[in-house]
C-alpha cells in the first residue's frame, strides 16, 4: 500500500472518468477526444559491446524510477517498453527486408501516438534519422502509411465527436426579446456555449433597465472575458495540448503541473461595476474548468497563441521556467537504484501528478555527477550511429518537457539514454580487467542489491503524505493536484 503513493500521475484521472462512464454520469471528457486514447539490452546488442550493453541493462532494470513508472496504471511505463520495441526495426528499415518491416515500425509508432500525442514529434524526427541513415523514401513512405493505419481512423472519429459535441446542449431559453442580429450571432456560437453568452447578455441589459437586447448589447461578452465563443477545433489526435502549453508557461505553473491559471479572474474591462451580479461572485474564486466558461474555451481553442504571448512578454521568465523544467526532468532520469534508491533515498516530494524525487545537497550532488559521467560517455558514443535513434528519441522528450510541463515522470522516459551514458564512461575500465574478476564484481554487487531489496520485502514499508499516514489510498483524496513530501520508512 507504501510504494504507490510515491506516484500520482493521471491514473486517479482514468479511473474517475472510468467511475462516471459506468454510472452514466455525462462528462465532456468522456464525450470529446480530450485525452490521448490509449528490453532494452536487445535494443542495444547490435550497438554496443556487449559488456556496456549488459551493464545498461542491468542499470534500467535496478532503477528506482523506471519501478516507479510501473508501480500503477500509468501510460508512460508501458509507452517506454514499445518505444525501446521500435527500436529493433530502426536497423532493418535500410536492409532488404520485407515490406512488412516498415508498415510493421510505422504502425507500432502509430499505437505511440495514440497514447502519447507528443509522439508525432518522436517519429518524424525518427524519420529524419533513417533518412540519414539511407533508409530509401519508398520504405519511410510505407512507415508513414502503416502510422496512418491506426491514426486516421481515431482523427476520423475525433473529428465526428468534436462536430457533434459543437452541436450538443440544449439551446439558451430567452426571457427578453432580442432582435435578429443578435439572434443570428449567438446562433453562430456552439450550442453548448450559448447560455452562458445569453444569461450575462440579458443580466446586463436588465441592469440597465432595458428590455431589448441589441446587436451592440453582445459586446459586454467580449469586455467581461476577453472573448467570444468558438467552436472547437478538430485536433491532432487530442484537445488538451493548447490548454495544456498554455497552463505549463503561465507563470502560476513555475515548471511544474497547475490549474492555478484558470482561476484567474476575467478581465472584466472598465471595471467590476458596470457587470452582472453572476459575473461579480465569480471573482478571486476557485474556477471549475469548464468549457461553458468563455475563458476557459479560449485556452483550448487557442492555448498555443495565449502561451506564446506569455512567453513573449518576458521571455527571460520563460527561460527560468524552461530550465527549471529540464531539472525536474533530469531528477527522473537519475534516481537512486532498488526499491531504497540508493544512495539518495526514495523519500522526498512529490510534485502534482509526478513521482516522488528525493531532495537536499546528496541528492542534487548524486544526480549531478550521474549527469555528469554520463555526458561523458554518451560523448564517447556520438559518432556511434547505431545509437541515435535512441538519441533522437530522448532528444523529442526534452524537447516536449522544455516547452510543456516539466515532469520528473518524463525525464525518466530518458533514463536508458543516462544508462547508456554511463555503461559507455566505464566501458574503458571493464575492458581493460579479464572477465573473471569483472564477472566476479557484478554478481557481488548485484548480490548485495539482492540482499537489500530481501530486507525491503521483509521489513516492509509505510509511508506518509505531508505526515499523513498511508493505510490504503492517497490521504488527500484522488487528483491532488498539490506538492507533498513524501516519506518512506
């Protein structure tokens, strides 16, 4: 019961929506294409010596963080394990082999994308490599082909559940009379946006005594929120990346997952007084994300534009934010090893829908120098072409951790590329010792790694949250959306 809390990522989510969909609760995640639907010593035989290949095996199969990705009902561990599958076939796509090899690597890298959408940029630029590679266009077509297999039927019935979430909701109910051209422009709103637009529209014309609503009347939407109503927009594969890139460079967010910029208040121009009383309650209050809600549309319609201006504003913020991203990432990509993560520990804080990373100077120290003698090697290994399609692989997670959130769980998506990196610094010394002695000190150390985890099992482990204890599920509820410290003992 100890060894999950060390991990809340979307998990609480899927089993909430799970909840709703059997009891026949109506929800717009469960109706709109919001979310994406949903070995490594075989991947590196061909690429490294032996030895080195062994040894990062060995390093990803003992590594704290990599059990932690599968300590629940979470896409990223199984996401991994295909990733480093599609590896196998980067080599063969130059070969004479059958056409099934690439339909067969393109529609793995198809399934990829329908559980992480950020993968489309993973395998383009995995396409670039094999072109690199001399891989010839007919068999990158068939790659992109056998992709298309599985993406386009979910982008076909994505567009189908946005068009007919567009469609849905019951119309707004008016209580004053309107003329025609206000008519016709919130008929142009989608329907499930429409009672909004006219409950503030006919609270502001009451306001002021009238009993009409005019064309002009409409602009009061605009002046509140800063917007107007749109329907949404087809996606690739899923909605939330707008929302989602703005959320992860508002400054609210720090690097790190946050809701908190969704309830900021509207902009409410030429002040709170001259707006309804509905619209005055809402204000310095806790927003419930809401696609009825005017601003909250906007981010998912246009998230991309909105984070990109943040960024613009002050682009040095933006930076400081980045570069605290990539840290978060680099603690999931170097943790301790075993179930007590030696040598820094497992305790430490969990960010909001992330695992726990343990902190302090040892900490930071340790990962620092895993960086480190990893940089080295991963240097040492540049030129070796059979390596950068796991090179381009953790290069795209970086890419996507540095502008979106910056997640400890991503960076250990990474976290074979570190192994790599550090097998190849001590390839030099293990070459230079005859086998037996080198056999004699892995099977010693991976005896004394074997004795710790036979005490972890038999001592067994409790936890607590922020000095809660754990007796079963997280103590502050499922989707805590907080930072907590996490202890094992």
């Amino acid at each position: 019961a100890a060894w999950h809390i060390g991990y809340e990522g979307d998990a609480p989510v899927w089993q909430d929506l799970a909840a709703r969909l059997a009891r026949g609760v109506p929800d717009a995640e469960l109706r709109l294409p919001w979310r994406a639907p949903g070995m490594l010593w075989l991947v590196l035989r061909d690429a490294l010596p032996r030895g080195p290949a062994f040894a990062a095996a060995t390093l990803c199969a003992v590594a704290s963080n990599l059990v932690l990705l599968s300590s629940g009902v979470h896409a990223e561990a199984l996401y991994l394990a295909l990733a480093l599958v599609t590896l196998l076939d980067q080599k063969a796509l130059a070969g004479r082999s059958q056409i099934a090899v690439p339909l067969r690597w393109g529609a793995l890298h198809g399934a990829l994308c329908l559980f992480r959408t950020e993968h489309l940029l993973t395998f383009a630029v995995l396409l670039l490599v094999a072109r690199v590679g001399r891989v010839g266009w007919r068999r990158l077509l068939l790659a992109v082909a056998g992709a298309a297999l599985l993406i386009v039927p979910w982008q076909l019935r994505a567009a189908a559940l946005v068009r007919e979430f567009n469609a849905a909701g019951e119309p707004a109910t008016a209580t004053l009379r309107w003329q025609p051209d206000a008519i016709a422009a919130v008929e142009a709103v989608p329907v499930f946006a429409q009672r909004p637009v006219v409950e503030l529209v006919e609270a502001a014309v009451r306001e002021r005594g009238a009993t009409v609503v005019e064309h002009a009347d409409l602009a009061v939407v605009r002046d509140a929120y800063g917007t107007w109503p749109e329907p949404l927009p087809v996606p690739w594969i899923a909605l939330y990346g707008p929302l989602n890139f703005f959320l992860a460079n508002s400054p609210e967010a720090n690097g790190g997952y946050s809701r908190r910029a969704l309830d900021r208040d509207p902009p409410l121009a030429g002040g709170a007084g001259r707006y309804p009383e509905p619209v005055r309650r809402t204000l310095g209050r806790e927003k419930r994300f809401s696609l009825g809600y005017p601003p909250h549309l906007d981010l998912t319609v246009h998230g991309y534009a909105r984070g990109l201006a943040t960024i613009a504003a002050d682009p040095f913020a933006a930076l400081t934010r980045a570069a605290r991203k990539l840290w978060y990432a680099a603690e999931g990509a170097t943790g301790g090893i075993g179930g007590y993560a030696l040598p820094i520990g497992l305790s430490g804080v969990r960010r909001p829908v992330d695992f726990v990373t343990a902190t302090g100077w040892w900490a930071r120290t340790w990962r620092i120098a895993v960086l480190l003698v990893a940089g080295f090697g991963l240097w040492r290994m540049r030129a070796n072409r059979a390596l950068w399609p796991l090179f381009a692989f953790a290069a795209t997670k970086l890419m996507v951790i540095a502008v979106f959130f910056g997640y400890a769980r991503h960076g250990a998506l990474c976290l074979p590329v570190v192994a790599v990196g550090v097998a190849a610094a001590f390839a030099p010394w293990g070459a230079r010792c005859s086998p037996r002695p080198r056999r004699r000190v892995a099977l010693a150390a991976l005896a004394v790694l074997l004795l710790f985890e036979v005490a972890r099992l038999l001592h067994g482990a409790a936890a607590t949250v922020d000095g809660r204890p754990v007796s079963a599920g997280e103590p502050f509820g499922a989707g805590d959306y907080e930072r907590r410290r996490i202890e094992f003992r």
